[in-house]
C-alpha cells in the first residue's frame, strides 16, 4: 500500500502495512490513522525517527529505542509481549484500546533483521484479530529495496504486496491467503508460509482463501508438500474455480481444494 490512505485503513483487520517512498506519506497517513483512534477513545502511540511537525492531534511520542534495542534482530514473542503490556495498561488507564503507527525502516539493516521483524509481525497479526491492538506499520520502500519490503508488506491482511498470508477472522480457518500466487511470488510466498510456522486449529488445516486471485500448480504442489510434513491435511478454501480442477489433475495426498461459496 503506497500513498495517501485513510483512517480506517485497518479495518476490519486493523493491521496495516504501508511502504513508502516519500516520508510524507507516512506523516499523511500517520495522523489521519491515530486521529480515527482517539475518535475512538484509544491511547495512540507514534513511533518514528523524527517526531511529526504541525498535526493537530498529539499522540504519545514513544522512541524507537525505548520499543526496539538499536541495531538489534528482535525477539518476536518479546516484541509482541510488550505490545501486549502496554495494551493492558491502556485498557487499565480508561482507554478502548492501543493504536500505534510505526516507521522502523532504520531498524531493518539485515536480512537478519528482516526475517526476524517478518516473524514478528506475523504474531502481533494473530494478537490483533483478538485484542484492541491496531497498528500501522510503515516502511520506506526507497531504502530498504522493494524485496525487503514485500516480506514484510506480504505478512499484513492490508498491504501493496501482490501476495499476503495472514490471519482470518475468526471461524474461517487458520491462516487466510490473498493476491496472486504464481511464478513471481511464490518465493515470497514460500518464505512466508516458512515464517508462519502454520499449525492445525483442528484436524485439519484450514487455509481461506476467499481474496485469492490466482495459485499456480506448483504453488498447490508446495502446500501439498507442506502439509505432509506436518503430518497433516490442508483445505484450501477458494473462489478461484481452476485451483481446484488443477487439484485434481495433480492428484494430491495431502491437499484438498474446495470451492468457496
């Protein structure tokens, strides 16, 4: 997602990536999302390395140090243990929640760090579906180069990214697939598949892919593959009528596609 957006850029999901390539975007959409959130009565954090200059909201100027170590990878259930503190320390204080908007582009010097801030962003996707925890998440695409940026990009349900796994709303499965999967995604598809770490809600694993525009044979191969390792069975949930003819001719153990209503 580039350029201006708007407040309720999250919703439903409430977790959004915006890659940039002119800070002002993110100044733009920065002020228009935390100002939804103290419309809402939310505490609203801003996290970025200069502080914002003429907004007529004042969000809590929270540093990058003080939420990220410097030049550290981050531990990804610590960083989301500590978005988890200060949403309950919020809601203790009166709030309706947290809403923070994030630009931590100077953070992501490494693929090192990328992988593990990918990882990272994956589990605070998961606490948000059920906590009053939004986030903004900001990049500057420019900098970082646009493959550091699809990965993250690619694990938000609201992002530019032509592809993006993320989690569903409640009863629709145990992740959600949208975009395009084919021969120019699938390794960032791979990777992030990789990165999720998907488990089984119940026998099965249930994949939605209700905003799923187009999976390649060799896509519906590795996540054949995939769920075999698991020990497993995926369903794969979708509203694209060829997945599941392909399926068929493929002859899969593991995998079964199932036209979504």
């Amino acid at each position: 997602m580039s350029g201006t957006i708007g407040a309720d850029v999250c919703q439903p999901y409430r977790h959004a990536c915006l890659t940039y390539g002119d800070p002002a975007e993110f100044q733009s959409a920065a002020r228009d999302f935390l100002g939804a959130g103290l419309a809402a009565g939310e505490q609203v954090w801003y996290l970025a390395p200069e502080a914002p200059h003429g907004w007529d909201i004042t969000p809590r100027i929270v540093t990058l140090g003080d939420q990220y170590p410097e030049d550290s990878v981050i531990d990804p259930a610590a960083g989301l243990a500590a978005y988890a503190q200060a949403t309950e320390q919020a809601l203790a204080e009166g709030y309706t929640g947290l809403r923070v908007a994030a630009d931590v582009t100077t953070l992501l010097r490494t693929p090192a760090q990328v992988d593990a801030f990918a990882r990272y962003e994956i589990q605070v996707d998961r606490y948000v579906r059920t906590h009053p925890f939004s986030a903004l998440c900001a990049f500057d695409r420019v900098r970082m180069g646009d493959e550091a940026a699809d990965q993250l990009a690619c694990v938000h349900p609201v992002s530019d990214a032509p592809f993006r796994l993320f989690t569903p709303h409640a009863g629709r499965g145990d992740a959600a697939l949208a975009g395009e999967i084919d021969e120019t995604t699938r390794a960032l598809f791979l990777q992030a598949l990789d990165r999720a770490a998907l488990r089984p809600g119940g026998d099965e694993l249930v994949l939605d892919g209700h905003d799923l525009a187009f999976i390649d044979h060799n896509s519906l191969l590795h996540l054949d593959a995939h769920a075999r390792a698991l020990g497993t069975t995926a369903v794969l949930r979708t509203a694209v009528p060829a997945a599941a003819r392909l399926a068929g001719l493929l002859e899969l153990t593991s995998l079964r596609v199932e036209t979504a209503r």
